[in-house]
C-alpha cells in the first residue's frame, strides 16, 4: 500500500509540473544564462525576467554583464548566454549594418527574418517600450532574442515571457526607473509584475 501511495504521488507531481505547461526536467533547477547591457533601463527589465522565470518555473537564472550590443551578440552566438534584451533598431544598425530610417514593421521583419537565417536567433515579442535608434519618428521596439537550441531545453520559454508584450511601455519604464533610483530595480520590478498579477 505505502508503495502504490508513492508510485501515485510521484505520477501526481509529474502531472502538476507538466500541467503547468513547463517541462518537467525544468522543475529541478535548470540554470538560464541571460545577458545585460549597461543602463537603468536594463538593470529593471533584467529583473523583471528574472522574476518572471524563477518565480513561474523555479528555473534559475543567472545574468552576465556586456558592453554594448556587438559583445552581447557574440556572446549569445558562442552560447555563453541565452538570450538578452535588445533594440531592434540597434540590431538593424549595429549587428546587421543596414542603413536607419525604417521602423516599425519593418524593423521587426526585417530583423527577426535575417537573425534566424544568418545566426540561428529567434525574437520574441517586444514588451512594449521603444528604442531610438532608427530616431523618434520611425521607432523600433525593444524584444528579447534567444538561442533556438535554448527554445528547445525550454519549449513553454517563450510563452511564458511572451506574457510581458505590450506591458512594459515607454511611460511605464520610464516610471519604473524612476523608482529604481530610491530603492532596489530587484523590487520595483517585482512590485510591478505583482501588480500586473504576472508572478
């Protein structure tokens, strides 16, 4: 009897991890390595993901410091990170060498079309605030890219943090980093997710 109350608990626990559409192996501690540029802007969107992720999955995510864009890059290609916060109009200008101008859609086709073929990256969908690369008029918006291979150890990844789109905009970040400058980025950002009952 004690046997089959073990056997039913363990089936039990697995069903419970699986249903909450996260893959069971990522239950136990899996480690996300996701990289940071310098700024306000990323120190609270870093925690915001780091919140999101551990608190939703129990994954642990550990975060590594670049530069600027061109280093973060590198680092994602040779798999030292996961995945990063980038500017899509950056992206255009900066890894990819095309001329500003266009924003928008276009932008975003034109990025997440060149990164997948040139680089095997995938972007996920923008949270919400703008860059200012291709210049106030023609804005690009700011969007995690991942690892595919990474998509692939952690299949729900993407819609779980396809749950920020559209949730941070430029009004609400810059609040947010207002609110830094008084106390920890770790616990503005997790206020504001509870508040948005994302965690």
């Amino acid at each position: 009897m004690k046997r089959a109350f073990l056997i039913v608990t363990a089936v039990v626990a697995a069903t419970v991890c699986a249903a909450s559409w996260w893959p069971v192996e990522a239950c136990v501690g899996k480690t996300i390595f996701l990289g940071r540029l310098p700024g306000r802007e990323q120190e609270v969107l870093t925690e915001m993901f780091v919140w999101m992720v551990s608190e939703r999955t129990g994954t642990t995510i550990q975060t590594r410091s670049y530069a600027d864009s061109r280093s973060t890059h590198a680092a994602i290609q040779t798999a030292d990170i996961d995945l990063y916060l980038e500017d899509q109009g950056v992206a255009l200008r900066d890894i990819l060498g095309a001329p500003g101008g266009a924003g928008g859609a276009a932008v975003r086709d034109t990025v997440r079309r060149e990164y997948e073929q040139r680089f095997n990256l995938v972007w996920l969908e923008p949270w919400g605030m703008t860059g200012s690369a291709t210049g106030p008029a023609a804005p690009a918006l700011v969007a995690p890219v991942i690892r595919k291979d990474t998509l692939k150890k952690f299949p729900a990844l993407s819609r779980l943090v396809n749950k920020l789109s559209g949730v941070v905009d430029d009004a609400t970040l810059a609040r947010l980093v207002q609110e830094s400058e008084k106390r920890p980025a770790r616990e503005v950002a997790k206020q504001f997710l509870k508040e948005k009952r994302l965690i």
